[in-house]
C-alpha cells in the first residue's frame, strides 16, 4: 500500500457538529488517512444540493462529477464556489434510471456502437459489451467527456468510472489510462488506496453505524470511501434504477442516509478518535505526482 510521507497538518472545521478536521500535508507510515469519494454529482439537483451540503462543512472530499448529465452546470458553478474541492471526471458508458436517460457528449450518430435504439447509453456494463462497443468509439466518447470538464473552469484532478465500465473490460482500461496520462490525470484506485463502501449496502438509518464501524477498523495506510449522497425529495425519489428491484423511493433515501451519516457528529467524532488524517486526490497527486500511479491489482 502506498504511503503518504511526512507530516504537515491544517485544520478544518465541520460547522454541522463543530469539530475539527485533520487534512494532512502528508503522513507518517503509521498515520490513518483516507479519501472521501462522492460519486454521481451533477445527475440531478438533488444530488447537487446534497454536494454543496457536504463541501459547505469544510471536510476535505474529491467529487465526481458526472459531465455528460445536464446539471453538471449547476455543479460546476457550486464547486467553483469551494475550490479546495477536488474534482474527477465521472467516466459514464451508462445510463441506469428509468425515464431519465443520457447519451454521449459527442452524439449518438458520432458512437453508434455505444447507445440503444434510442441514443441512450445501455443500462448496464454487460448490456454495452454485448453489442461489442468499437474501441475507437470508446475513446472518442470518453476524450469527449474530459474535454468538456476541462472546459468548464473548474480544476479537474482525477478521473473514475460510472458504474466501473470505463475500465471493466481490458480493452476500455486501456483507452481510460492512456487518457489521463495524455491530459495529465490521476485515476481513482491507482494510488495504492484501500477502496471499500460499507454503508452502500445499509438500511438509510444504519448508515452511520456502517461508516463509524468502517472508520473503526481501518488500518494504517491509504484507504478510500466511495459515497453517493442526495435530497431524499420528489426530483431524486422518482428515479429507478432499471439495474436493481428495489423499490422506487429507496435510492433518495439511501442517498439521503449517506448525506446525513457523513455529516453527523458519530461520523466525525469518530475520524477524531482515530486519529484519521483527510486526504483528496489533489493531495495525492501534488504530493506522490502521477508517475506514482500503478494499475490495481485484480
């Protein structure tokens, strides 16, 4: 696992609970640090407002911005209202929710290969490979996608995948690197970071128990979070995700349950007692430099 080095610490305050954050410079080999990964942001409002929730506290996140959603705007114009924020490219070859679809940035009629019948990306990764996307459509789609976000005045540190399509089969991880090594990136994961989500999987209510359990098992080293947090309201409640049988109002709930863990006293009183140094990707990659970066291991 790769290791932050030395240590230089400022403070942040979480004004929801007044307590204080550590984001460290860098560490020592027996530090506790860990990356808070917030996916999906600019899929809806909800999520936007659930995003601006969570930066206003001060807490050191990396948010992934989904740029081929239409409130991706509304995001960029928050995030450039918190620039310490680091920001990554949310990769998308997918589109989940039941009468809310996207396509690509490029057009349909540019990736044919990639969309249904309708221009819409296919629900799912194994949907998409089955009707054997071209990988020259792949990239297309995809350098698309960065330039769009490096066009949006926001500072793009990193990139991960939707749904880990852009780098579920050999072929797209291939495309994906050689990307952010051309528009010099990081990619989430290839820093030696523990990757876990516990709380995904926990009832709404259960979500702090999950994270505070989480925080309490961690080992020394680089660990990582990935979180989805959202407005438990009509606009997030009336989405359905065509991948899953849950039932509708489940996924603004258990989005608004990830919001409310990660902003709660339980949550960052238990980062206090740890000791658990914050770290973003910008961190990461002033500090270690993109030649750092190895593909996880399998």
């Amino acid at each position: 696992m790769r290791l932050l080095r030395t240590v230089t610490a400022l403070s942040w305050m979480l004004s929801a609970s007044s307590v204080t954050f550590v984001s460290a410079q860098t560490t020592n080999p027996t530090a506790v640090s860990l990356i808070i990964r917030t996916d999906d942001i600019g899929m809806s409002h909800s999520v936007n407002m659930a995003m601006q929730q969570l930066v206003s506290t001060g807490m050191p996140v990396s948010v992934s911005v989904l740029f081929v959603c239409p409130w991706y705007q509304e995001a960029v114009e928050i995030l450039k209202q918190h620039p310490s924020v680091s920001v990554g490219i949310h990769l998308a070859l997918n589109s989940e929710w039941k009468n809310y679809r996207w396509g690509p940035v490029t057009g349909s009629a540019a990736v044919p290969s990639l969309v249904d019948e309708n221009g819409f990306f296919f629900s799912s990764s194994e949907a998409l490979h089955q009707h054997h996307p071209v990988v020259a459509e792949v990239e297309k789609e995809l350098r698309a996608q960065i330039e769009r976000a490096l066009r949006s005045g926001v500072k793009i540190d990193y990139v991960d995948e939707h749904m880990g399509t852009a780098t579920r089969y050999p072929e797209f991880r291939a495309v994906t690197e050689r990307l952010a090594k051309e528009y010099g990136l990081g990619m989430s994961g290839y820093f030696g970071e523990a990757m876990d989500a516990p709380q995904y999987a926990a009832a709404p209510d259960r979500k702090a128990d999950s994270l505070v359990a989480f925080i309490n098992r961690l080992k020394p080293g680089l660990n990582a979070v990935v979180t989805q947090v959202g407005i438990d309201d009509a606009e997030l409640g009336a989405l359905l995700d065509m991948n899953t049988d849950q039932p509708l109002p489940d996924m603004s709930k258990n989005r608004q349950g990830e919001l409310t863990a990660l902003t709660s006293q339980r949550f960052s009183a238990a980062l206090k007692a740890r000791n658990v140094v914050l770290v973003t990707y910008r961190d990461l990659i002033a500090r270690e430099g993109l030649q750092s970066m190895r593909r996880p291991v399998e």
